[in-house]
C-alpha cells in the first residue's frame, strides 16, 4: 500500500508536485529554488546529476545509492527514519495554531533558515501549507508540508524555538497538521534523522509508525 514511499521524491514529483518537477533523464529533481532534493525511478546517473549540478551546487538524492561515474563531487550519507500515521491523534489543542499565509512568509522564512538553512528554501512555502504558534506576537514554533503525492503528504519543518522546548509545541502542530492531511483524504508520513531519538519517541508517543529507514545521498558539486 505504501510502496511509493520507498521513493518519495520521484512519486510526488510525477504526482502532485509534477508542476515543481525538472526532469534529467531518469532522474527527477525539485526546482533548486523550492526544495534541492531528487530521485530515480531505479538509479540517479551521472549524466543526470550532472545537468543537475549545473544549477544546483548541493542536494539530496533520495532512496538508492546515485552512480556519480566520474563526476568529482562530495557524496555523503545520511539515514532517515520514514514514519507514518494511519489514524488521527485523538489530543486536545490548547493553544492557538494559525495558517500563515503571505503576510508570514518573511517571518517564516527567517524562522525556517535559521534552523534548517540547507532544507528550507526560498520557495519552499509553495510546496504546502505551513502553519505556526505566536507567543507575544512572535513565531515561535512551525510545522507544514513537503513533499506531496496524490494520496500521501509529508509532514515537515517541524520547529520550536530553543527558548520554547519542552512545552508541547510541536506534538500540538504535528497533531493539527496531519489532522489537516486527513481531512485532505490522505495519509501523513514524515522523515527524521535515525539519531534524533527525541524526535522519534514524540512520533511514536502520537501513533506515527515506524515503516523503515531511507538513505538520502548528499551531493556537492
């Protein structure tokens, strides 16, 4: 049922997320000014990411391990824990979580940056929605979505201040936004770096299961 997880990138970008899609060959990539992440039907080649080099100094390849040839690149590994919800998370939301709209975006994009500055683009917001807790007319705290295929959307930026940790933030925008996802008719899924071990016990705490891991291949030209 969920084979298409096995390769994220590539089914979203022939599905939902075709209008992002730049397409080399075998291998199909994000616009670098949304999100630098790309993935092969079977193996991203090197002619592929070449073309793609061209445009983009550093991304991501997502699932198999890409064949660089002779290219002189950087290649680094690393794993990622897939989860995935089947069932709404029966919580109560006592704070206030707002959509953030065009009038956020300067603020969201600071936010995001400063965090996750290699994941987060310019564009990014384009790909879902995002939504976010104010405290004292501050962001201080942000979830949205990523990678989108037909019946299946990824939870993502899931982000607190430091200086707001430990006060539920995230389990209450993770809820809210995969909520959101079923009322959508599709299934929540979301990536987390196998050693983030926190992040992985508040999934589990909310009912995301644990489908496997999937190797993300760093590139830099």
């Amino acid at each position: 049922m969920y084979e298409k997880l096995d390769n994220p990138v590539y089914h979203s970008l022939n599905e939902y997320h075709k209008k992002f899609c730049f397409n080399f060959g075998d291998t199909k990539f994000y616009n670098p000014e949304i999100a630098s992440f790309g993935g092969a039907a079977e193996v991203s080649g090197e002619k592929d990411i070449t073309e793609y080099a061209k445009i983009c100094d550093d991304f991501l390849i997502f699932g198999a391990r890409p064949d660089l040839g002779n290219l002189k690149t950087d290649l680094s590994l690393l794993v990622c824990d897939q989860y995935i919800l089947e069932n709404p998370v029966k919580i109560d939301l006592t704070e206030e979580i707002v959509e953030l709209k065009e009038k956020n975006q300067e603020e969201l994009l600071a936010f995001a940056m400063k965090f996750y500055p290699y994941y987060f683009k310019a564009r990014t917001p384009e790909l879902g929605r995002y939504f976010g807790i104010f405290k004292e007319g501050k962001l201080v705290a942000v979830t949205g979505e990523r990678m989108q295929m037909n019946d299946m959307t990824e939870v993502s930026a899931v982000i607190t201040d430091t200086d707001h940790l430990g006060k539920g933030l995230a389990k209450q925008l993770v809820t809210f936004v995969s909520g959101k996802i079923f009322e959508d008719g599709k299934t929540p899924f979301l990536h987390v770096a196998e050693s983030n071990t926190g992040a992985k016990m508040l999934y589990e705490k909310l009912g995301f299961m644990h489908r496997g891991t999937i190797n993300l291949w760093g590139v830099k030209r």
